[in-house]
C-alpha cells in the first residue's frame, strides 16, 4: 500500500468514525442538564433525569437493527455506499434536534420527536461503525491490521472530545440563561457542516480489496448469494456469540466513566459541569494517543492476550474507581477519570474491532462484527448510565452496585473471550490465498 492511499484510507476510516461519535456523544454530553429539564419534563427531578438517559439508551436498542438493515447492504452492494448513507442520516437526525421545539412550546410532541431523531440516530450509528471497520481492516497489511482496526476506534474518544468541548466552549463564553435557552442548540446544527466534510473524503475511496474480491468470486462461480443476516448463523453463530460478549466490557464501564460520571459529578460530588467536561476531554485526548499505540501492539503479542489483560483489570479497578471519585477530591475524580480511560480502557477497545473483523469471513463480515457489536452495546452500552442511575437511587447512594455492575460486564467478556480460540476466518483466508500464492509460483 502506497502512503497516499494508506492516508486516504485510515482518514476516510477515522474521519467518519469520529463524525458520527461527536453527533452521538451531543446528546450524552447534555441529557441530565438539558433533555431533563426542556424535554423530559416531570414533577420529579429523578423521573426526568431518568427518561432523559433512556433516550440515550434507545438508540443503542435501535442500533442491532440499523446493523442489520445497513449490514446488508454493505455486504450486497458494497462498504463505501453504505457508509454515505449511515454518515447523512445520522447529520440530519443530529441537526433535527437543534432545531426541536421544547416541552414548553408544543408539549409531549418535543420528547417523542427527540425520541424519533434518537432512533434515526441509533439506525445510522448501527450501521457506520461496521464499514467504518472494514474500509480500514480490509485494506490494511496482514501484519498491521491492529494498527488500521484501531483508527476507527479512535473515533470514539475524538468524537467524545469535540462534542464535549463544544459545550464546554459555549458555556465558558455565553451567560447560563442563554447557553441554557438556546446555546447547547449550535452543536447540533454544526454537525451538518462536519457531515460535509466526512462525504467529501469518503466519496473519493474505492471499494475494498476484500469485497471486490467477494464479487469476483461470485461473479465466476455464478452463485446466488443468500441474506447474510442468514448465512452468518449459519457459519459463524458461536462468534456471534462470542463478540457480543466481549464488547460488554468495552461499552459499559466506558458510559460510567465519560456520560453517568458528568451528572453524578454535578449532584453528588460537588464539581461543576464545566469541571466534569474540562476533565473528560483532557483524557479523552490522551485515550485518543494510545488506541492505536495498543492497536500496533496488538500486531506483535496478539489480540486475545492484549483483550483479556485489559478486562481483567477492568474488573479489578471496578471498586477502587468508585474509592477514588467518593473522595469529592476534583484531582482525584480526574485521575480516577485518567486510570479507567487511559491505561486500562485502551487495550480493549483497540483491539476489539479487529478481533471481530478476523472472526468473520469476508462474504459476511459486515454484518457479524455489526450484530456482535450493537447487540452487546444496546445490552450493556447505552443503558449503563440508566442503571447506574437506578441503582445509585435504589440503594442510596450507594456506588457499590455500580462496581458490580462494572465488573459483571468484565466477567462476561472475559469468558466469551475465552471461548474465541483456534483458526479464525481470517486466519483461514490467509492461509488459503498463500498456498494459492505458492502454488502459482510453483
């Protein structure tokens, strides 16, 4: 791979990726200061607050199914198509609720409509992040899929950082009373332009390797290719399975430690939100500089290995986070912020887009690292800051459910891991076109 297309392909990887994150993380950044009070509107403060995080976690549940539906049509039609289509979509239901009236304005219709742009969002994030995946795996070198698989998880912490510091920005230069009556409305709107930008790069990308490969196949054998939501249980159930699992530990504790942590910072710790998203960016930035250090790594001492060290100690830090915070130190509550998102988060989510990518065969790839993906990210994902806030309020207070919680998800991904052994697709893929190579040569 020459570097021209090695820059255009990891940019056009990280670029959408981190577009699509930013629109995503908006809503989280402010759903227990703005969607609670302008939208979620009831007699009690904890109801509100709790409705507003189920609209964060309904768009996790929609997301399996927008998987589905652009999976598809990325494994039929192709990877660049599909990601046009995921990366409009999610701009123009992102921009949607900049413009949505409040509860104050038109009534129950503002939250259902806030609801409706949430789902269109949750439909197109389901279906960005597999292609997103795959133009960056299926172009990479054998030995460097780590390293590619890790740029469109960079895009995760890049997204969080520009849609935090956005409202960061607004609040630092315009008075409470305005950022609160029309201000937080601006980085919806924005995001029309960003979406601009990511079209602009990926128009100007080919189709994979792998899947142009896949059609020429196809194309020379004559076959009749099935729905690939069928084929990939019948080939591939068990990693299914598997990489449902192993995201649990990558997308609950991740929600606790950058969207529940903002409001309980504010309520209980007494920190300012300004504080809470000052500290979040800041080691955002440097989560964003060691995903692919980790991804790279992962190319030398494996995948599986680098994955269950970082759950493990996931599962050990699931107390000492909630000792730390508790301390109502601000110092501490960033350097509890610094341990779960820079040294222990990194290693597994790094790797974990590759591992999924290597555990499917290419004819339907797209669509298993989609459903192991947004299946394990709306069970234990977009509802981790709902249950932590449930359970802060049924025991008291009390963070040490969340600590279960942070370590059930550990536990899980750590035995589906476990399980993940053997030749994999890619593994077998690799190994047939090499004898293909050697018996040409021969």
């Amino acid at each position: 791979m020459d570097r021209k297309l090695r820059r255009k392909v990891l940019s056009a990887s990280l670029i959408g990726s981190s577009i699509e994150w930013f629109d995503f993380f908006l809503y989280a950044a402010v759903a227990s200061i703005i969607f609670n009070t302008q939208f979620f509107v009831t007699d009690d403060a904890f109801l509100s607050t709790i409705l507003a995080y189920f609209g964060l976690a309904l768009s996790f549940f929609i997301r399996p199914l927008g998987g589905v539906i652009f999976a598809h049509i990325g494994d039929r039609v192709g990877r660049k198509k599909t990601l046009i289509i995921t990366l409009s979509l999610m701009g123009l239901a992102t921009a949607g609720i900049g413009l949505l009236p409040t509860y104050a304005q038109i009534g129950v219709a503002a939250p259902l409509l806030l609801l409706l742009f949430r789902l269109i969002q949750g439909l197109g994030i389901g279906g960005e992040w597999g292609g997103a995946l795959l133009l960056a795996t299926e172009y990479a070198p054998k030995n460097q899929r780590g390293l590619f698989g890790s740029f469109p998880q960079m895009g995760i912490p890049i997204g969080l950082v520009l849609a935090y510091g956005f409202f960061f920005l607004l609040t630092w230069i315009m008075p409470e009373e305005m950022f609160l009556a029309w201000g937080w409305r601006i980085p919806f709107i924005f995001s029309l332009l960003l979406v601009i930008v990511g079209l602009l790069i990926r128009k100007g990308l080919d189709e994979t390797p792998a899947f142009v490969a896949m059609q020429k196949e196809a194309a020379e054998k004559n076959e009749v290719r099935r729905l690939p939501i069928i084929e990939i249980f019948k080939k591939h159930p068990k990693e299914v399975l598997i990489t449902t699992g192993a995201k649990f530990v990558e997308t609950g504790p991740f929600y606790i430690f950058t969207t529940f942590i903002v409001g309980y910072g504010v309520a209980s710790l007494d920190v300012s939100f300004e504080f809470m998203m000052l500290s979040i960016m800041a080691v955002s930035v440097l989560t964003t500089i060691m995903i692919p250090v980790m991804g790279s790594l992962s190319d030398r001492v494996g995948r599986r290995k680098m994955f269950l060290i970082g759950a493990a100690a996931m599962l050990l830090y699931a107390f000492p986070y909630f000792f730390i915070v508790n301390t109502h130190e601000p110092i501490l509550v960033i350097l509890a912020t610094f341990i779960g998102l820079v040294v222990i988060w990194p290693p597994i989510t790094a790797i974990l887009g590759t591992m999924f990518s290597e555990s499917f065969s290419k004819e339907v790839r797209y669509t298993g690292v989609t459903l192991g993906y947004q299946i394990g990210a709306a069970v234990a994902g977009g509802s981790a800051p709902l249950i932590a806030e449930f359970l802060m309020n049924q025991f008291d207070g009390s963070s040490i459910p969340v600590s279960l919680y942070i370590i059930m998800t550990a536990v899980v991904s750590l035995i589906a891991v476990f399980a993940l052994q053997g030749e994999t697709a890619q593994d077998k893929e690799d190994r047939l076109i090499s004898e293909e190579k050697l018996m040409n040569a021969e």
